[in-house]
C-alpha cells in the first residue's frame, strides 16, 4: 500500500470514528457528499461491523457501492450483507434497520443504479472500476 493509499484510510478511520462518537452530529458529509454508517453482521465472526461509505438514495431505498476503492478484493462488509441482509444505519443523526440486496452488473437496474450513485460521488465509482477487473457489485438497503 502506497502513502496515498494510507492516508485515505487514515482518513477514512478517523471520519468513521467522529462520525460515531458525534452521534451522527458530524460526519454526514464526507469531502462534500453524503455518507452513512453500515452495520453488519460479520459472517464469520457474527460480530458486529460498522463501515462509513458515500450513498445515494432511489426513493426510499439507499444505493451502496461495494468498491473497496477500487482494490481486486470486494470488501468484507459485501460477504456480511451476503450471509446476513440485516443492516443497521446511521444517517446523520437517524438510525434505520433495513434489509440488503447485492445488485450485480447483469441485474436490469444495475446500470440506473450505478449512475445515480457513481454521479452522487462525483464519478470516483468510475474510476475505482478501472482500477480493477473484478465487476463492482451495488448494495440496496430497503429502510424497515
């Protein structure tokens, strides 16, 4: 892992960590765009995993992007939601209950989906995508 490769995950940590201890108070936007945290079940581990990442919203819904910054391994928290598709959010100060659904590229709304939120995040999706060859699979949390 490169310096740069450090330092975002540095930030990333220390972004997760305030916005938790904050209550939600800070960290709903990450570098200008909305973020949330995610807690799964870990399917190993049946421990309980948070993770912040960028979302978009298709009505109700919430739009994941599972794109570990572009590295050839998905993350871990896409095997959780896999084993285990109850999920905790928190955006802003709102905590929510959903249920997961992993959306793969051959999915019919996965293309809709992938624009919604890769342009959410000011195209970064597109370009972790080139990064790697794997396809990048998209997570929609349907709120209880």
């Amino acid at each position: 892992m490169g310096l740069l490769e450090a330092t975002q995950r540095a930030f990333l940590r220390f972004h997760q960590g305030v916005y938790e201890r904050s209550g939600g108070r800070v960290g709903h936007r990450m570098i200008g765009v909305p973020s949330l945290l995610l807690r799964t079940t870990g399917r190993h581990s049946g421990r309980e995993r948070t993770v912040a990442l960028v979302y978009a919203h298709d009505g109700d819904d919430l739009v994941l992007v599972a794109s570990n910054g572009g590295a050839d391994r998905p993350p871990g928290w896409l095997h959780n939601v896999r084993d285990h598709p109850t999920v905790a959010l928190r955006v802003g100060r709102r905590q929510l209950v959903g249920r997961a659904r992993v959306v793969e590229p051959a999915d019919v709304d996965y293309q809709r989906l992938w624009t919604l939120v890769n342009d959410r995040n000011r195209g970064r999706y597109e370009q972790y995508q080139r990064k790697t060859s794997r396809p990048i699979a998209l997570v929609v949390v349907q709120p209880s």
